[in-house]
C-alpha cells in the first residue's frame, strides 16, 4: 500500500468541471488496491490573478514539485488578458518542470460519432516537444502600435532538446507498429527543420525496425482527414504538435475525448497530466463539457506512476462508455449527457 501524492490544479472555466470527474474516476479506479491519493489543491488561475496578481508563485512551484504527479484542467479566461495565465502558469510549469514529452494519444472508438465518413482505423500518437520552439518566449516588439511596429517571435530548437524528444518518439513507436513520421516544414523553415531531419535520421540508425517517414506540416493537416490510419507515431515541435493535436482530436470524436501528458521522461520533476482543450469559455458553467478527455488523462497518470493495472481499468471503462455512445448513435442519434452524469458512469463501471 502506498500513498500517491497528487497536486490538482482545476484552472479556469470547464477546467473546474472536468476535474472533479477526473477525480472521481480515480478514486474508484484505486479503490481496493491500497494505493492511496495525498492531494493538495492549488488555487491557480484566473481568480487568484485578479485577487492577487499570481499567475504561478516560487512558493507554489516549490509546493508542486512535492509531489508525485499534478493533474491539470485548464488554464486562460476571457476577464485576464490572452497570454497571462497561458505563459505565466501553464507554460511556466512545463518549462520548470522540463517537461520536453508533450504525449498526446489520438485514438477513434468505432462507431462514435466522428467529422470523417470513412475513419479507418485511427490509433496514433503525437510526441510534441514541449519545451521548445516558438514557445519560448523569444522575441519581443517595438514601436508598439504605431505603423511601424515590429514584432518577432523566435523559434529555439537545441540539438539536445530535439534529440531527447525525437528518441522517445523512436522508443514509442518500437513498442508500438514501428512507424515514426516527422511533421515539420524544412522546405521553409531550414535552420530548424534540417536539424529536427538530421536528428531523426540519426537517432533512426539506432532503431532499425522502425520505419522513418516525413511529412511537411501543411501536408499533415490533409492526411489527418484524409488517411488518419496511416499514423502511428508523430513526432514534431511545439506549435506544430499544439495545431495538430486539436485536429486529430476534432477526428476522433471531438476534443472532449483528447488527453494528454507532459512528461518529464527522467523523472527529475512530477509529471502533468491535462486534457488538450482549454477552459472553453463558451460553454463554460453549463455542465455540458465533456470530462472524457480527463479521465482519459487520468489513465495516462496512472500509467506513469506505476499504477497500470488500475490505468488498464480506467481506459476499459472509457471503453465500455465509448460503445455506450456508439450504440446510442446508432440508434438515432447522440447521447446527451452532462458533464458529471459522464463521469458517474464511467466511475460507477469501475465499481463493478
Ligand atoms: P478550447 O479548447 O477551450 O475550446 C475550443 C472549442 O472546443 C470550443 O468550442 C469548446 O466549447 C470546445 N470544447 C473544449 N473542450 C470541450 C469539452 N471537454 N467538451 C466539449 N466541448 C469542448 O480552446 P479556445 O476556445 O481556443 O481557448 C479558450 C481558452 O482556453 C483560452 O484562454 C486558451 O488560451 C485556453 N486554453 C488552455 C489550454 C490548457 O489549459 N491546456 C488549452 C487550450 C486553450
Ligand atoms: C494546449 C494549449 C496550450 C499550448 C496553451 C494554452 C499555452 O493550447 O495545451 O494545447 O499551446 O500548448
Ligand atoms: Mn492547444
């Protein structure tokens, strides 16, 4: 037996909604196996900005690396302006946490209601960098707001950033069907792009069961609707995996149904896991978003912590809750359920 030490941080707008559920389909998915949750709650967002003007503190960086693992809703609301809590919370805590692993599964449930007449067979994953790139940082303005401002954002990749980040993506796709695609533009973006080539072509050289492909990223974005099937493992830089990772979960049955985690592979720091969406402010308050992508994260969670006993059952009971719906689908028409009535049934089929 032993106690799991997490740090939740429900966010802003359906972040607070889908948290709960999250936790609720923990707590039934250790029931009985004498593994524990130690939880700290962080009030971080956009009602502690406008309180106290604290995006993320030392103090609560310090608190949250006390723990083994941090479960995350979403960040970013409409009263705080763009980019505050974004860079100031979320991006803080992956980049102090080097958390260079952005793992973001894309999978179709068959028969759940999806954008694409004839889906195949998606099951691929997307390893984003996610320290890296255009999301440093790196850049600035001048002449503000004149006709002759300049603005830059500056992309950094590191031949060690890369290297990390492009092995994992081998070492996934060797446990998986042994096919890698590199997603970038090096026919525009050189500097970068031959770089991300080079250190695929030569981290590939160790792997030699696993089949390298290449697509620019503009020609991504087709395949994604037009032979999803075709991927297994994606790996690609921070904007292009962000851009990529809201279509294949629009694919796949909706964006609800996204999880992802941001994994520091080496372990120096706790891990965090969050569904893909953001905090929706547009549906935000109804009770209507759709808490699937969370417990999904859960499951990933749980897979890092050791627990993957307890994950296998969460994802059977996402499972079981996807046949639910395609039953349902196929009977005239989606189920309409709320946020919470979600989360009872795939918690209460854990019970079972
Ligand atoms: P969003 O992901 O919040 O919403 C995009 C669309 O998807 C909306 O129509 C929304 O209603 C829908 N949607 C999202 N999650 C859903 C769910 N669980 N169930 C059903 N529908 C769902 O993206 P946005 O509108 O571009 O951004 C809103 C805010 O969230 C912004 O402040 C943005 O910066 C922030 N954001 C945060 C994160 C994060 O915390 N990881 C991720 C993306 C966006
Ligand atoms: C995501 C989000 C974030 C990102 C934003 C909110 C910083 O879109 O997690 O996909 O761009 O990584
Ligand atoms: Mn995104």
């Amino acid at each position: 037996p032993h106690t799991i030490r997490l740090a939740v941080i429900p966010g802003d707008g359906i972040g607070k909604e889908v948290v709960p559920e999250g936790l609720k389909v923990l707590d039934a998915a250790l029931a009985g196996t004498g593994a524990s949750i130690e939880r700290t709650d962080f009030d971080l967002g956009a009602e502690r900005w406008h309180a106290t003007g604290d995006t993320l503190t030392d103090e609560d960086l310090a608190a949250i690396k006390e723990h083994d693992a941090i479960l995350l809703g979403a960040v970013g609301d409409p009263s705080v302006p763009s980019g505050v809590l974004e860079r100031g919370l979320l991006l803080r805590l992956r980049f102090e946490l080097d958390h260079y692993v952005n793992l973001r599964p894309a999978k179709h449930y068959p028969g759940v209601p999806t954008p694409l007449t004839e889906p195949g067979d998606i099951d691929f994953v997307v390893v984003r960098e996610g320290t890296e790139g255009l999301y440093c940082g790196n850049g600035g303005a001048v002449r503000v707001g004149t006709p002759h401002e300049i603005a830059t954002e500056v992309s950094v990749n590191t031949a060690y950033g890369v290297e990390r980040v492009v092995r994992y993506a081998f070492e996934q796709a060797n446990a998986r069907r042994q096919r890698l695609t590199l997603v970038h533009k090096h026919n525009v973006l050189v500097h970068a792009g031959h770089l991300w080539r080079r250190t695929v072509e030569a981290v590939g050289a160790e792997y030699p069961g696993v089949s390298v492909d290449y697509c620019h990223v503009d020609a991504a974005t087709i395949y994604m609707v037009t032979d999803p099937a075709r991927f297994d493992v994606i790996v690609t830089d921070n904007l292009f995996g962000d851009i990529l990772t809201d279509e294949a979960g629009a694919i796949t049955g909706g964006i609800g149904l996204a999880a992802s985690g941001n994994i520091n592979p080496d372990r120096a720091f706790p891990s965090m896991f969050e569904p893909v969406h953001g905090s929706a402010p547009d549906i935000a308050g109804q009770g209507i978003a759709d808490p699937t992508a969370t417990i999904l994260a859960v499951a990933l969670l749980l897979e890092h912590i050791g627990e993957p006993d307890a994950a296998a059952r969460v994802s059977a009971a996402v499972d079981a809750d996807m046949a639910t719906r395609a039953r349902a689908n196929q009977e005239g028409g989606p189920l309409t359920r709320s946020t919470s009535e979600i989360g009872d049934a795939i918690a209460q089929a854990l019970r079972a």
